[in-house]
C-alpha cells in the first residue's frame, strides 16, 4: 500500500523518530562524499499553485542527490481542478511518475489529490499545514539539542499552517509547546484537539496564550512566521495593525533562556515578525533551516519512494 505525506497527525512517534534518524544519515553520508543513488530512476511530479523557493529547489535537489530527477508544474500548466478535475490530474500523473509533490491553497484539494493517486502523494503547503517543514523543524532542533523531548517550543504569531504542523509534531515528540498570538487567530480547534491527544500519549504540555512575553520564559526555541500568509493578502493591511505586539526582537529574545534558537520557516518580513537584529543575530538558526529542508525532504522521499 502507498503511503503518502499530507500530515504530522498520519505519522507515528516512532516513525517520525525513525525519519529524523534517516535524515541525520542521509545528511551525513552527503557531506562525507555524496548519497547512494536510491532513488535511481524514480521521478517527482511537484504541482505548484503558489510561489516556493525552498520547498521547490529542496525537493528538486533531494532528487537529483538521490539519482532520481524531479520537475516542476506551474499553476498555469495543469490549473489544478480548473482546467482539468482534480481526480483526473491525479490519475494522469500517476502514470508518469513514482511520486508527486503538490503546493495547493485548499488543503482539501492534496487530500484529494493523495485519493485519486496511485503514487505517494507528499504536502508541499496547504492552507491548513505544512508537513515538510515541520519535519525539517524537528529535525533542525533535533540537530541542535540532541532531543525534542521536555524542550520548550514557543511559536508567537499567527496560528497559521506552519504552527499547526510544528504543534502536532513537537507534541507527538513529547515536547512542549506554547503558542501566543492575538485574539481571532488562533489555530483551528480540530489541530489544538488533535494536538491534545498525542500530548496525552507524550507527555507533551500544550499552552495557548495572548502574552508573548510569557509564551517565552523558559522556550528553549522560539518560533515565528509571516503574519500575512500566501492567499490571505486582502488581510494585509488588518493583520499588520494587530500584530506588532508579537514581532520577535531583540527585547523578546532576551526574555527566553540565554541558549534559545530562534526559527522561522522564512520567506521573513523583516521588520514585521522578525527584525534583523535577531534574524542574523547569534540565536538565529534561519539559514540552518532553510538548509535542513534538503536533508529532511531526502528522508521523506527515501522513505515514501525508495522504501527505506
Ligand atoms: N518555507 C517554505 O516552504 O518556503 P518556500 O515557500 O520558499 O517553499
Ligand atoms: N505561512 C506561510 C508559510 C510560507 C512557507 C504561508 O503560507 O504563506
């Protein structure tokens, strides 16, 4: 049976420890001479509706590190469910390649996408979550601490895609995990549920707050993401009225422990959620992260297509 990549919440503990290990091999047998060729042959179909520059080029290069090759479909060749039902693009593809990635602005549409597929289907970004990135997240702290478990996670700003995914996989980790935003935007009460049942099976502690400042006392990680998410431009102007108590700045970070990483999914507003101080500043582990999306991706594609 396929197995795709649509959510943390599809993934056990276990397996997702067992990926965060193949990553850090993967990463490793890659700077000391270069990867085995398993995924000789095997291609990937990425269906982009909006914008990437770390999912794509990730993704692409994880391929080609593996032997395999991978291409890119922009929003105007295939107009996902537009020109062509979504369930038809899915069977076509499947004919073509050993597994697709998709980047969609309904997460319906890659839940949807994964049914009709007889290929892996992985979660480039949906408006709900963001999977890939939050597995390179785990992996990036994972990298840094030497665990995730009893680490203080503390994501300030918008309960958006990214938080959802970073919550559910610090959770099922046995982290714990804080969230501070403003009133209205906060994370979708089915993500907090689920978040609630995998802390129950980690220990994970789980708090949502309105104060940043107290969200991060005691983070051995703070987390944040733009304010204004692809698709939700005609909030803009609103958003940036609300959120500035939340930008992560130098005064912020001092708040937290004196070791605190300081993570963003990046592409940053800076100025807006992260200022530049901090973005280049000593905690900043951005670029580390950003990088990592290669090493984890490999890990989910050597897992989904090369059976690993
Ligand atoms: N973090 C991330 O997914 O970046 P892109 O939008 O550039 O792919
Ligand atoms: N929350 C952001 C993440 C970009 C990688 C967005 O959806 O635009």
């Amino acid at each position: 049976m396929k197995r795709d990549f649509l959510a943390i919440a599809d993934y056990s503990p276990r397996e997702l420890e067992d990926m965060l290990e193949l990553a850090l091999l993967l990463k490793q047998e890659w700077k000391t001479g270069g990867n085995k060729p398993i995924l000789k042959g095997k291609s990937l179909g990425m269906i982009f509706q909006k914008p990437s520059l770390r999912t794509r080029v990730s993704f692409e290069m994880a391929m080609q590190h593996l032997g395999g090759y991978a291409f890119y479909l922009s929003p105007q060749e295939i107009g996902l469910g537009k020109r062509e039902a979504i369930s038809d693009v899915a069977r076509v593809l499947s004919g073509y390649v050993d597994g697709i990635m998709a980047r969609v602005f309904a997460h319906e549409h890659v839940v949807e996408l994964a049914r009709w597929a007889s290929v892996p289907v992985i979660n480039g970004l949906s408006d709900y979550n963001h999977p890939a990135q939050a597995f390179t997240d785990a992996f990036t702290i994972y990298e840094h601490y030497g665990k995730v478990r009893g680490l203080n996670v503390a994501f300030i700003g918008d309960g958006n895609n990214v938080a959802v995914s970073l919550m559910h996989i610090v959770a099922k980790l046995g982290g714990n995990f804080t969230w501070a935003g403003p009133e209205g935007y906060e994370m979708p009460q089915s993500a907090i549920a689920e978040a609630q049942a995998f802390a129950a099976e980690s220990g994970s502690q789980l708090h949502f707050l309105h104060d940043p400042h107290e969200a991060v006392k005691d983070a051995d990680v703070i987390y944040t993401d733009t304010w204004v998410s692809m698709g939700e431009e005609a909030e803009a102007e609103k958003r940036r009225q609300v959120f500035p108590p939340y930008q992560v700045n130098a005064a912020l970070v001092a708040e937290a422990k004196p070791g605190v990483i300081v993570m963003h999914c990046l592409p940053a507003h800076r100025g807006e959620e992260i200022t530049d101080e901090v973005a280049d500043g000593p905690h900043s582990l951005l670029f580390r992260q950003a990088h990592n999306r290669l090493h984890a991706q490999k890990a989910i594609l050597a897992r989904l297509l090369g059976g690993l």
